[in-house]
C-alpha cells in the first residue's frame, strides 16, 4: 500500500492537488474581500463610447420615459454621446463622423451650459445645428434639430 509520502513524490499528483486545494480555497473567499482588492488596485473604468453598452442602455430608457438612475455628473459625462447615438439615427455616420461629432458636442454642450439665459442657449443650439448640418452632409439637415431637442427634453425629464 502506498503511503501519503509516496504519493508526495510523484509531481503530477503534488500539482494536482496543490491545484485542488487552491479551486476550492478560491470558492469560499467572500466577494466583498475580492472587490476590495480590485478598489485596493485601482479598477480601470472602461471607456465609453457611442456604440456602448452603457450608452445604449441610457438611450433605449430615455427613449421608453424610464428612470435613469445615475449620477448627475456620469449622464452630463454620457450626454455628447447620447447626442451622436441620436444624430446617427438622422442619416449614416462614418467612424472619423462619430468622433468628430463627439467632440463638437462636448465643445458645444460645456458652452450652452455656461450660458443663464435660455435665448443665448437656444442660439448655441441652433449654430450647432447648422454646424452640425455642414460638418456631416449626409446627415438629413432637418431632423438634426427636434432629434437633438427631444433627447434634451428626455435628458431633463430624467434629472427630475
């Protein structure tokens, strides 16, 4: 009869075991122990884009009059793509068209929100438009505006 010292030797049977205790060692330890690791190390926040999980999920509830519920800063942060998702819905945007939107609704987006007076925003909104309508010619010129006015419309409704 072989005796556990013998057993020991051999490596393949070490390994295995060694490999045994360490799954089942992994499946008592508490998540909360795990994700305070993962908060110790710095977890990396994925980058958000148009075509996002995250992104679409905001947009479909915005869409169907739902609660979103998140931070205020996080859906001001979602909103230039929120904006481009719906802009892409008035006619076809390359990839390069999609960055290129993004960035002129952050640029346009931190200016309408400097602005107290609601005649100032309203013009902001209506050269974006047009910018808008001249930067990107595929896009139907005409949609650009109740589209982007109806998501802001959804965007406040969701702040309440």
């Amino acid at each position: 009869m072989m005796d556990i010292k013998d057993t020991l030797k051999r490596p393949a049977v070490m390994w295995t075991a060694l490999a045994l205790i360490l799954i089942i060692g992994a499946l008592m330890v508490p998540i909360e122990w795990v994700r305070s690791v993962g908060d110790f190390l710095g977890e990396e926040e994925q980058a958000t884009d148009v075509f996002s999980d995250s992104v679409a999920g905001v947009d479909k509830a915005l869409a169907a009059g739902a609660s979103v519920e998140m931070s205020d800063a996080r859906l001001a942060e979602m909103r230039p793509h929120l904006q481009v998702r719906r802009l892409a819905t008035t006619g076809p945007m390359t990839h390069e068209d999609v960055v290129e939107a993004t960035e002129m609704m952050r640029d346009f987006n931190a200016q309408i929100a400097s602005q107290e007076l609601e005649g100032s925003k309203e013009a902001l909104r209506n050269e974006r438009n047009r910018r808008l309508a001249e930067a990107f010619p595929r896009l139907d010129a005409a949609k650009i505006g109740p589209t982007l006015a109806e998501l802001n419309s959804q965007l406040e409704t969701a702040k309440d």
